[in-house]
C-alpha cells in the first residue's frame, strides 16, 4: 500500500516530468535531468513513511527549481516571439 508522503513525492515526481518533456532540450536540460535523477535515487532509497518524509523536503525544492525554469522559459518564448521595433 501507498503511504500518504510516498503519494506526495510520486505527484511531485510526475509534474517535474511533465515540466521537462514541455520545457526541456534546451538551456536546462543536462540540469533538469540530475535532478530528475536525483529525485528518483532520493524515492528508490525511500522504505518507510519517515524515510519519504525526509525524501518530501528535497523533492518539494526540487520541484520548486523546476517552476522557476519553467517560468524561464516560458518568459524566453515569450521573449522570442515579440517582434523588436526598434532595431
């Protein structure tokens, strides 16, 4: 059975990936990877609710980072696909 933190990291884990294959390939991709790496290492290791307590910390600021490259992003597309007036 599924703990209740284990859960959390695990829909944690999915939106992280869903965030690369949407905003990867590009500035961030080697980056989004290790982390993405890490955080499967930090679940694998996880056995007890306690362990996935721990493990909830790095990955909640993991997934953090991974919100501020998607807003990169998105403001780097936004960036690109205004038409300068002025040059």
């Amino acid at each position: 059975m599924i703990s209740t933190m284990e859960k959390k990291c695990l829909d944690l884990q999915h939106k992280m990936w869903d965030i690369f294959n949407n905003y990867g390939g590009y500035d961030y991709n080697d980056e989004m990877l290790c982390q993405l790496d890490g955080v499967e290492q930090d679940l694998w290791e996880s056995q007890t609710e306690e362990d996935y307590c721990y493990a909830y910390d790095n990955v909640f600021q993991t997934y953090n980072w991974f919100l501020a490259v998607k807003a990169c992003m998105k403001a780097k597309e936004k960036i690109e696909s205004t038409t300068l007036i002025y040059c």
